[in-house]
C-alpha cells in the first residue's frame, strides 16, 4: 500500500471511535453537547462579537474564558469549544463526519438520525441529530455571502459551497416515513440536508490497489487520451464513474487542454489543465441564465482538445454530446446511469439521444455515437467493493442489421472476484501505429468475438 494510502487508513482509524457503539462514548457525547449549548448561548449573548468573527485563534483564547465564566466542567471543557468553533468557523455537528476521509456522502434527516455513505455503505452515525432550526441555521451560515438563496418561500436550494462541497436542502413538503407506538406507518414532515463531498484524487494505479480495477486495466485505459479512444462510463450511484474519468484524466498530454461540463463543478481532473464550464442560475429579471447545454455548444467555440460532460441525463444534453464529438480533436468523455454493460450502455446512449427535441432517427443517432465513441465501460458497486466490471470496444453501427457491434476487452468475475483481460484488439494496434504510439505489453486478441447491440 502506498504511502497516501496509510496515511489514508490512519486517518481512519483516528474517526473510528466517533462512530463506536459504545455507551460510554455515547453518553460523553451527550455530556459535550449540553455543555456545547451553554457555552453557545453565552456566545450569541455577544452579537457584536458574533458577527465580526476575529480569527479562530483568537477566538479559541476568548471561548476558554467564557468557558471558565460559566463554569463548564474541565473534562469536557476542550471539546465543547471546538464544536463551537466548528459551529462558526466549519461544519458544526458535522464536523467528524466531514473529517472522516472515507465518507462520500451525508444525509441529515431532520430531528431523527443522520446517514453517511462510508466506504460505498450506507450507515446511521450513532447519537447524531440535527433538528430543523439547527438545518436551517446551518444553511444559512454556510449560504452567506454566495448567490444562492434558501428561505421559507424557496424552501429548495442545490448549492456548490466555497470548499467544493455540492450541499442541497429540501425545506418543505417533505417528510420521513416512521412507526407510531401502534406499529402505523406514518410520515414525518421535516427537512432534508444532504452533502456531497469529494473524496481523495485516486489516480488509476492508486484504484488498482484498492482493487477497482486490474493492472492491464491501467495500461489500456492510460492509453485512452493519447490514442483519442472517447469512452462512456457507466453504472448506478456510488460506483466511482466520476472517479475513474478523473483518473484516467491524469494521462492527458501536459500541453493540452480538457474542456469539462457539468451543472457544477465537483470532478476532480488529475491532469495539468482544466476549464470548467457549469450552470448559472437566472437573475431576478429572468436573464443570464446558463445551461450545460450552452456550455456544450460554447466548447466547440473555445478550442479544447479534449471535452467531457459531467453526467448525461437527459435527451437533449444526451445528443448534444454527440455532435460535439464530431469536432473535438483529442477525446470525449462522459457518464450515465445505466446498466454496466455495453448492451446497456449502447442502448441507453442511443435512446437517449434519440428523445432529443430534434427527433433524430435512430439510425442517425446509432451512426454518430459509434463515430465518436470507442470504448464503453462499466462500474457497479458489488458485494466485495467498487469494481469495473466490463470494458467494450466499439465498431460501426450496422444499418442492414440495426446492431452495434462491440468486442469485450476485459470482465470482472463476480464469483471468484477476479478480472479477466481478453486483449487488445488488431483495431487498437493499428490506430496506435498511425499515430506512432508506443503499446503497452498487453495481450491481443488476434481473432476478436464480436458480439451486437440491436436498436430496432
């Protein structure tokens, strides 16, 4: 394991006990919070202070007096001031969570419990619970000073804060299914709070160790930027997509340039330059308003020599995608939620796109994907962790059969998890000696299966 990567599971280790079962634990947590609360009704007696917040050094020093004044027992004396710094200077309540370098994901759920994804599974934190006043000043706080607006009258808001963090607050109409004392189910109206943050930049050697994908694996997708190979990746929510077109983001030549799109901007590109086109909401006249399709159509104006969207969802943005990829020079990318494998994908793509106001024929629509688009790869979250389950070359739409024709470059084994890698195939070898690209010491498949995607 590499040297990030324990200095990963130390950090780990040091969360671990925040989210122990132990009773101890939790009744000093329960201790610490009512305390927290005395010392931060002192705090709002001095508005002034408040709202002119000196630097947390500073305001260390004046907390421990304060802390003195209302006699709050020593034992808890330390942690009661940090979770009233991290109330006004970071994440509050959230701060542990926050901090825990394998947590993805946090739903709060008002005035009930609060789950985390932590390494892909989902989890209650023991004792943490956010009331809706807590949800809505927490908001607020961490909304000052942004454009973003949330209030009573807009009680939905999805907002990128200042540590790339993406946060979305759902105020109203909404609720949480519970079990009266009668055992009926019933729905509890409160406010939902979710944030997503970025986890550590993984590169494709660093995912092979954590057993996402196999060594020949990070050769030939290492291959992708320099050998133009524009792939889709595809799977449900959590399977590391984003993570892995980062990744493979990282073997971009230095002097050129990838154009991403997204409705904000959470990828994390490993490779030396990146412009980031994102979503900008309407003024109060209605006017300046920017969408991913704007962005799409303003990267053929602006001279990048890769481009990738964030995510596809819907038909428009979906066809858009592929008609920018007759222009670009290097290679496109993208994600979508789809099953993980290339009939799924395909289909999906092709579908898609197919639904574009423009109503384009599915043969059209069929041409120009497997014009601009080589490889297709799959991620699932599995029961033994997050692992690229296929990967598929792709050839020219057939019209006399309506197929897509695709050759499967490597599998995933769900039963014994283990990757099996078929080989390169005579295509790749021959796109490579064009271009004079130095291969990989990688199989190849001399006599490619080919199997077809039907698009009737």
């Amino acid at each position: 394991m590499t040297g990030i990567l324990e200095e990963l599971e130390k950090l780990q280790q040091e969360s671990e006990a925040y989210f122990a079962e132990d009773e101890a634990v939790l009744e000093r947590q329960k201790e610490v919070e009512k305390e927290t609360r005395r010392l931060m009704e002192r705090v709002r007696e001095e508005n002034e202070w408040l709202r002119n917040l000196p630097p947390r050094r500073e305001a260390h020093a004046y907390l421990g007096r304060l802390a003195g004044l209302i006699r709050i027992p020593a034992r808890y004396q330390e942690e009661a001031i940090q979770e009233v710094l991290n109330n006004m200077y970071g994440y509050g309540k959230l701060q542990a969570v926050m901090d825990d370098p394998y947590i993805s994901d946090i739903m709060v759920i008002g005035g009930t419990q609060v789950i985390v994804t932590r390494r892909g599974e989902r989890e209650v934190v023991p004792g943490l619970v956010m009331q809706n006043e807590e949800i809505v000043d927490f908001v607020s706080k961490k909304l000052s000073g942004t454009t973003y607006k949330f209030d009573l009258a807009n009680p939905r808001c999805d907002a990128m804060l200042a540590d790339g963090y993406r946060m979305h607050v759902r105020g109203g109409a909404s609720a949480w299914t519970v079990k009266d004392e009668f055992g009926v189910i019933l729905p509890r109206e409160c406010m939902f709070l979710t944030v997503r943050k970025p986890l550590f930049n993984f590169s494709l050697e660093q995912l092979m160790e954590l057993r996402m994908l196999s060594p020949e694996m990070v050769q030939l997708f290492a291959l992708f930027p320099t050998l133009h190979y524009s792939y889709v990746v595809a799977g449900g929510t959590g399977s590391a997509k984003s993570t892995l077109c980062a990744a493979i983001l990282g073997h971009v030549p230095e002097n050129e340039v990838v154009g991403i799109v997204e409705e904000m901007p959470e990828l994390q590109p490993l490779c030396r330059w990146s412009a980031r086109l994102y979503n900008k909401g309407a003024n109060a006249e209605g006017k300046g308003e920017i969408t991913m399709l704007d962005s799409i159509a303003d990267t053929l104006r602006m001279f990048f020599d890769h481009v990738g969207v964030g995510e596809i969802r819907m038909e428009a943005m979906a066809y858009a995608f592929l008609q920018a990829g007759l222009s670009v020079t290097g290679h496109t990318f993208t994600t979508v939620h789809a099953p993980p494998q290339a009939q799924g994908i395909v289909q999906r793509m092709c579908l898609l796109a197919a639904g574009a106001p423009q109503k384009p024929a599915m043969s059209t629509v069929a041409n120009i994907f497997t014009s601009v688009t080589q490889v297709v790869i799959g991620c699932e979250r599995t029961r033994f962790g997050k692992r690229v389950v296929e990967v598929s070359e792709i050839y020219p739409y057939d019209p006399s059969t309506k197929t897509v024709p695709f050759v499967r470059l490597a599998t995933w084994n769900g039963e014994k998890d283990v990757f099996v890698f078929h080989g390169m195939t005579p295509r790749m070898v021959e796109r490579a000696k064009r271009q004079g690209i130095s291969l990989p010491d990688l199989p190849i498949q001399k006599n490619p299966r080919f199997e077809q995607v039907y698009l009737g």
